[in-house]
C-alpha cells in the first residue's frame, strides 16, 4: 500500500514516492496538472479580452479610412507591448525556478529570499524597460515604416506605456514566486483587477474622455497598479511558506545571481526574438498597400486564442518540473511534462479547427468596420491554424524546461530555429 499524500500515477507505475508540498500534496498528477492549470488559463482568457477590447476601441475611436492609421499604431503597440517586458519576463522565470526548488525541497528561508529578491530585480528591469522604450521610441517607428499618421498615434500610445515598466515587473515577479509555490489562484486574482481596471479606465479615457489611443494606454498603466497593490497586501497577510519576511527583501547576493542565471538566457532568447519580429513588421509595414501591419496584428490575436490553454498547461508543467526536481524526482519530472504535452497538443489542435471554419467571424468581431484588414488577415489565421499542434509542442517543451532552470538550453534552440526558419522564411 502506498503512503497517505502520495501521488498515485507514482505508485501504479512504480516510481519513487514523492510528496509535494502544500495543496498539491496527496494528488494524481493529473490533478496536480489541473489544479495548476485551470487559474493561469482563467488568466489568459482575461488577458485575451483585454487584447480584444483594446483592438475594439481602437476600431471605434474612428470609422472608415481615419480607421487604418490607427489600427496600424495599435499592431506596432500590440508587438510592443509583448515584448516590452523581456527583462520582467526573464526575472520571473528565475524567481519561477528557484521558488519551485524551494517548496519542492521545504525550504521556505530560500522561497521567501526568492520573493524579496525578485520583488528588487523586477522592479530594476521595469525601469531599465521604461528608459529604453522611452529613448528608442523614434528610432523604433521610423525603422518599422509606419505612415506619418500612425507614427502619431503609435508615439502617444507607447509614451504612456512605458511608465508601467516597473509595476508590472514587481508584478510579474510576485506572480512568478507564488506560481512556483503552487499558488496559481492568487496570481489570477490580482490579474483579474488588473484586467477589468484596465478595460473600464481604456474606454473611459479613449472615448469618452477622447484621448484615442493614449487613453488605451493609461488603462494598463492603471490596471497594474491596482494589480500590484492587491497581491502585495495578499502577501502581507500569509503566514505559510512563502510570504513577506524583512529577510527575504534585504538584499541577498548569492539569491540575486541565482535568479539572474536562470534569467539571462531567457532574456537574451526573448531579445533575439523580439528583433527578428521587429524586423518582420518592417517588412509588413513597408510592403505595397495599405492596413498590412493591421491585419497581420488582427490573425496574431485570433492566433493568440489557442496559446490561452498552451500557456496555462505550460505554467502548470514548469512549476511540476520544478518541484518534482526540488524533491529529488526526476521520473516525475519527466513524466509531468509529458503530461502537460498531450494535454496541450490536443486542445490547441481542436482550437487550430476552429479557426479553420470560423476565422472570417472572429476577425471581423475585431475589425468590424474594415473589410480591408479582415480580407488581409484571413489567409494569415488559415495558416495558423494548421501549425497548432507544433505550437503546443514548443509552448510545453519551453516553458517546462524554464520552469527546471535550463534557460540556457532554450536559449540555445530557440536562435537556431529562429535564424534557420524565421529569418530565411522572411528572406523567402
């Protein structure tokens, strides 16, 4: 008979018991994948809507012709705006990875020191965020080509988005720790005040204050402030192994270079990526016509919709690597992200066949009064559609592999496919 709490696919398979911590402790790994999962996926959806409501408004601040400049601006805002955050990203995947080891391990000096130092570097990386998109804004519209109009719109837009660097690395590093402890349900919380700060504050200042894009803008601003501040007192308020402690926020350089390690690779990853995009959307903007760029950012956020349950299943397998590994599990380190694969791989497979029958609807929910970035963003959706099940492989494999702290190795495949297929593609 196996041991209480043990995890059941560990025991009919005859692998080492092991026993996680806290709630995901005495759980099948299928559960353990679900409890996990189901708040990051609730999360992305929120996020979806964001993105969704952002491009609504932006297609109702004006009609007709006036329309394309400015969901022009918003395609390079929308670029913009994922990968703004590659330093905060790369802070959270170390804070991810550590804090995991930690309550894998039951080492709740080494979590809460995870915490606290996190808390420091993501709001160094904010800031570093902030003054880069702040001085290299000019240099960035002028070498993606937008028209003069758009330029307009897309300089009012980022201004005001840069100033949430900071925030939102604090944030993203709060959520990273609590994640690797297991704690998927308070990040979504403090997300979820995010997300409706933000849509309510867009729209009153975009339309009925009148400060077009702007006012989209100032929306997220304010939507991670409020986030930040309700999943700082919710730390506050903990007492079980991962919470505020004076020990954990005085600085710590061993736990700093721990985290940097972990997250360097993945920033040097994400910067590599995010120019190669750049160099894509020059392309786009500059080639003949008009809305390229617009209906290129219009099939990215339908395509956007089948990463919601990629990413969830992600989140779940690298915090399972992690624990499983910070309890001296490698079998079930394995055997979670496989999981996690399959699991991935056959939603985001049924979300691509949807896309393929419905992507003229869900384009023109977004762009309803364009029939140009609607017949441009068509064929784009087709496409992919058909690449899903690759998707979810990559999403799960690389995320996974973060959360275990190989940063180095993603790193590493991520520039060869990256130069071998997106830049030769490109060239093609």
């Amino acid at each position: 008979m196996s041991k209480p709490g043990a995890s059941i696919d560990a025991a009919e398979r005859a692998v080492p018991e092991v026993r996680l911590a806290g709630k995901l402790g005495g759980l099948s790994l299928t559960r353990q994948v679900a409890v996990l999962a189901v708040w990051p996926l609730l999360e992305n959806i929120l996020a979806f809507c964001v993105g969704f409501t952002d491009l609504l408004i932006s297609g109702r601040i004006a009609e007709g012709p006036a329309s394309v400049p400015i969901l022009d601006a918003m395609g390079l805002g929308g670029y913009v705006g994922w990968f703004f955050n590659i330093l905060q990203g790369a802070v959270a995947t170390g804070v991810m990875a550590l804090v995991s080891r930690a309550t894998g391990a039951r080492d709740p000096d080494l979590a809460r020191r995870g915490l606290g130092q996190g808390l420091w570097l993501g709001i160094a990386a904010g800031v570093l965020s902030l003054l880069a998109l702040h001085f290299g804004i000019p240099a960035l519209i002028r070498g993606v080509g937008l028209s003069p109009q758009a330029a307009i719109h897309a300089e009012a837009f980022l201004r005001v988005l840069a100033l949430s660097g900071p925030v939102s690395g604090a944030m993203f590093a709060i959520n990273a720790a609590l994640r690797g402890a297991g704690d998927t349900r308070t990040p979504f919380i403090a997300m979820l005040v995010v997300n409706l700060v933000n849509m309510a504050v867009s729209w009153w200042f975009a339309i009925e204050q009148g400060l077009g894009v702007a006012g989209i803008a100032w929306g997220t601003v304010t939507g991670w402030i409020c986030g930040l501040a309700v999943v700082s007192v919710v730390l506050l308020r903990r007492n079980g192994l991962l919470a505020w402690s004076l020990a954990g926020l005085k600085p710590h350089r061993e736990t700093l270079s721990r985290i940097l390690r972990v997250g360097a690779p993945q920033s040097l990853e994400i910067g590599f990526m995010w120019a190669i995009h750049a160099y894509g959307i020059h392309i786009i903007a500059t080639l003949p016509g008009e809305a390229n760029l617009g209906a290129h950012i219009l099939a990215i956020r339908v395509e956007s919709m089948s990463f919601l349950p990629g990413w969830a299943i992600g989140t779940a397998g690298a915090a399972l690597a992690g624990q499983y590994l910070g309890a001296g599990s490698k079998e079930m380190a394995v055997r979670a992200v496989r999981l996690c694969w399959k699991i991935a791989a056959l939603l985001m497979g049924a979300i691509g066949i949807l896309f393929i029958f419905g992507r003229e609807e869900l384009i023109a929910l977004m762009a309803p009064k364009s029939e140009l970035h609607r017949h441009l963003a068509s064929p784009l959706v087709l496409i992919c559609a058909v690449a899903q099940p690759f998707f979810a492989t990559c999403i799960i494999l690389k995320t996974s592999m973060r959360g275990a702290g190989a940063t180095t190795t993603v790193m590493r495949w991520s520039f060869g496919s990256m130069i071998f297929y997106r830049i030769g593609m490109m060239w093609l």
